[in-house]
C-alpha cells in the first residue's frame, strides 16, 4: 500500500471513527427505509448510520448476504430479517468503534431475531480474502522487528489469503453496500471488484448504493480529504460505475435507483445517489433446453451483455443458463419466459445470436410471466 493511500485509508478510517461516537450530519444521504425493519433496531445504530440508499430491499430469504462497509450494523440487522432462520449476513468493516458499535448489539438482536444470523469480520472491502483480526493476533504474537520477520510475515499472509481466506469463493449469495466503495482508493478499485465477482457464486447478485457524479472529479477536488471522506470527490462518474462491473464480468448491470435530484454540487459537478444491480453469470447449464424468451418491447430490440439478441415479439432460443438469468435477474421485466411442455437437453447450445425458436417446439408448454416466477448465443457455440 502507497503513503497516498494509506492517508485516505486513515482519513476515511478516523471520520467513520468519530461517526460511531457522535453522530455526524454531514456523511448523511436523505434515506426513506423501510420502517417496519428499523423496529428491531437500537436507536443508536440508526442515530450513527451513515448511508445514501437502501440496499436491504433487495435481500431473499434465504439468501447469504455480504454487506461491504458494514459500519454500525443497521444494514445487516435489517437484512437478517428478511434471510430467515435458513439465511446469514456477514458485515465487513476496518474501523474498530464501528464494529464495536455493530458488536455491542449482537446478543440483543440474536434474541429478537430467535438465532444469531449475523456475524462482523474486521477486513478491507479491496482484499476479502484477509483477515485484519487475524492479522493483529499475528502481530501480537509474532513482532516484526526486521526483515527476515516481515519477510515472513508476508508469506504467511499469502498463506492466509489462500488457504483460510476471510471470505470463502463463490460463499456468497449477495453483495450489498450502502455508500462505501466511493471511499476506497481508486488504485484498489479494481480488485475491489474482482473480490466482490470472487465472493459471490455464480448466478449472485450485487446491490450497490452509492454517489456518483455526472462529470469527472478533478484532481483539485480529489485531494480535499474531508471531501473524499464525504462521500464527494471519490464518487465514480455514472458510466464509469457501470463499466468498472461490466469489465470485472458481470451482466444485467443497471441502475435501479437513480434520485433525480443531486444530493450535493460541487464546482457545478452533480452528485447523486444511485442503486446498482449486476449479476454473476454462472458458467454451467450450457445447453439447449428447448426454453425461449419473447422480448416485450417497447424497443425495436435489445442485445445482452452475453451477446444474446432480441427482436421485439419474437421468440429466441436460449440455452438454459440464459433462460435461468432473464427468469430469476433483472430482466425479468421486460420478458415472457416460454418452456417446453416436457423437460429436455437437445445438447450443447450453438445456435447464432437471435435464433428464432418456433411455437411447435414450445407449444402445449408453459408461458410465464418473468416476473412471478449465456455468452452462449452471441459466440455461436459453447
């Protein structure tokens, strides 16, 4: 890690400190949560939370939810009311009066939730596979007091990242985080990504509340450190957040919300909250399963971030992993999901991108509405 971001890790580190002692206006984003989740909460966890959306709407029972940033825990007490008993939340933060915060209500939650379905780890959100509880025991018993000791402290580092990570692969059903992957470095940002794709398994879903801004950030605003740890001058520009999940390899990346009027300007830089949804694709169910989808309109057609094709009204063949990720992701909107009366896998699918599938080969089959409820085509084969 650079002395340069060393000093916004310890900017952003100290300010969220003194957030969880008092609480600070000024981090705050004009939040409508869902109040019947609030119920449940201490009051001092919602008087120190610090947020610009709501991400816990998009947790499913069931679900294993990662909340990035976790701060003072309300996020991950309000999601462990929608997992259920079968479901888990992991909150993962790096200043310690937050997680203390967060701590200091876990037995009082696990009372009024009939189980213990949340735990905090003290890590960095850019590097998920290490342990900063583990790093301080280290520390603790091991001093490092030359080079060969803190030669061989980074290989047990390595060791831990590979062998015992905080985070396990493809462990995680749910990404979410409310305000907080603008206050990493910009030099972390991509494995930052990379980690959150690693956690998650395939078909996982992400949920992002942030800031970002409609123009970019110049270098002046960049290095006003209350600024950064304002959630300001480290916002990503609306594009560029989309893009940095695209090129990580998500698909379905879109925002959701997207507050129409800006929460602050600075210079004449609009700065705004939004909610960002993206998904895992997963890299099984390659095959023909003799399933279609019918894209709704109202455009003249759409394409995938797969390279799949879709003219308006007509039926497409798709293998069953694009079928699974337009029924159960965010797609499920725009489209009508056909199955075939019997269930069937005619092989690989190699079809070209926007192969029609004719009504004979679904009919007498079930038409669903998406919403109650693949690389593939655009390559050309599996």
């Amino acid at each position: 890690m650079s002395v340069e971001e060393n000093s916004v890790e310890t900017n952003v580190s100290e300010r969220y400190a003194g957030g969880a002692i008092e609480r600070e206006e000024a981090l705050c984003c004009p939040v409508d949560y869902d109040r019947s989740l609030l119920k449940m909460l201490p009051q001092e966890i919602i008087d120190k939370d610090y947020g610009c959306g709501d991400p816990s709407r998009y947790v499913e029972s069931g679900d294993v939810v990662l909340d990035l940033g976790s701060g003072g825990g309300k996020i991950c007490y309000m999601a462990a009311q929608l997992v259920g008993e079968n479901g888990k939340v992991i909150g993962v933060d790096m200043t310690d009066e937050m997680l203390s915060l967060a701590k200091k209500y876990q037995p009082e939650m696990a009372d009024k939730l009939g189980g213990d379905r949340v735990e905090f780890k003290k890590g960095h959100i850019q590097d998920l596979s290490l342990s900063l509880d583990a790093v301080e025991e280290k520390l603790k018993a091991v001093p490092i007091s030359s080079a060969a000791d803190l030669q061989a402290f980074n290989q047990w580092k390595k060791q831990q990242c590979d062998n015992h990570p905080m985070i396990a692969d493809e462990s995680v059903s749910l990404v979410i985080s409310n305000c907080v992957l603008n206050l990493v470095d910009k030099a972390n940002r991509e494995q930052m990504i990379a980690e959150i794709f690693r956690v998650l398994k395939p078909g996982g879903r992400v949920a992002i509340s942030d800031i970002v801004c409609d123009e970019e950030v110049p270098q002046s605003l960049q290095e006003d450190a209350t600024l950064w740890s304002g959630c300001i001058s480290g916002a990503f520009e609306e594009k560029e957040f989309m893009d940095t999940f695209l090129d990580a390899g998500f698909v379905g990346v879109s925002y959701d919300k997207w507050d129409e009027s800006p929460w602050q300007v600075v210079e004449g830089i609009e700065f705004r909250s939004v909610t960002l949804l993206a998904t895992k694709p997963s890299t099984e169910n390659l095959y023909d399963a003799g399933q279609a989808v019918l894209y709704r309109g109202p455009f003249y057609q759409v394409r995938d971030d797969l390279g799949n094709i879709y003219p308006r009204g007509e039926r497409i063949a798709v293998s069953k992993r694009t079928f699974d990720l337009i029924t159960q992701g965010p797609y499920q909107k725009d489209f009508i999901a056909i199955s075939p009366a019997q269930q069937q896998n005619l092989g690989c699918f190699c079809k070209p991108a926007g192969t029609l599938r004719s009504a004979i080969e679904t009919k007498g089959g079930m038409h669903s509405n998406s919403e109650s409820n693949g690389d593939d085509a655009g390559s050309g084969c599996c």
